[in-house]
C-alpha cells in the first residue's frame, strides 16, 4: 500500500527512484512527520532542518509520484507516492494493514455465516 509524503521543500525525486525515508513519531499526535530522505539512485539527501531528535522510523521504498508545487510568496510544497518495498518496510502501517485486513475478512465471515454456527447434524442412519 502506497503512502503519500509532504515536505514543505521543492524534493524532486523521479518516479521510478529508490528512497530511504526516516520519521520522527509526533509525541502529541502518534503521527510519523518525515524528517530525511534519500535518494538511493542518485546519493541525494533531503533534509529537515527544524527537524526534533526522537525515536525514528527508517524504510525503504520506490516513487510511484512526484508533484512539486509553487505557492504565492515562495511557498513550496512536495508530495511524494511511495510504495515500501523490503524488511523494515513501515512496520507500524504494516500492522495496521494487517488489522484492517483481519477485521475485513471477519466481517466478510460474519455477513456469510462464517464458523460461529454449530454444524449441521447428519440424518440417522437405519442400516
């Protein structure tokens, strides 16, 4: 599953691209804010200068897509589409895919009867 990144920063990454993306997990909000990225085809570094020291996450993924945009006043706005790839792939969105993914498929058995109803008894037989 692909998730998008936003730096406040023109980050032009080609689609295509391997990247290195470390987060910081947002003690307030449980969010992962991206902090540094590398590019790992061509050895560019990105990264956030305001960025806070705390535990951090690092992945690997690929760019599916890239938009750079351009604001009034010089604001710059990157979002990036990247699939993980790899180990280590966001392991924290890899449980939480897993959880929806098993609440999805107990829900599916519930609305088809799923396992929860007692089997059907054979009929007696007489010889």
């Amino acid at each position: 599953m692909d998730r998008s990144l936003v730096f406040p920063a023109p980050v032009a990454v080609a689609p295509g691209h391997r990247v290195e993306v470390t987060e910081l997990v947002d003690p307030l909000t449980g969010e992962a804010i991206g902090v540094m990225l590398v590019d790992l085809d061509t050895g560019i570094r990105y990264r956030r200068s305001d960025a806070v020291r705390g535990e951090s996450e690092r992945w690997i993924g690929r760019v599916l897509e890239c938009t750079v945009t351009m604001a009034g006043g010089g604001a710059v706005r990157t979002v990036l589409r990247v699939d993980p790839i790899g180990p280590g792939a966001g392991a924290k969105g890899a449980l939480r895919d897993a959880d929806a993914a098993a609440d999805a498929a107990k829900a599916e058995a519930d609305r088809w009867g799923g396992t929860d109803r007692p089997p059907m008894e054979e009929p007696e037989r007489f010889w």
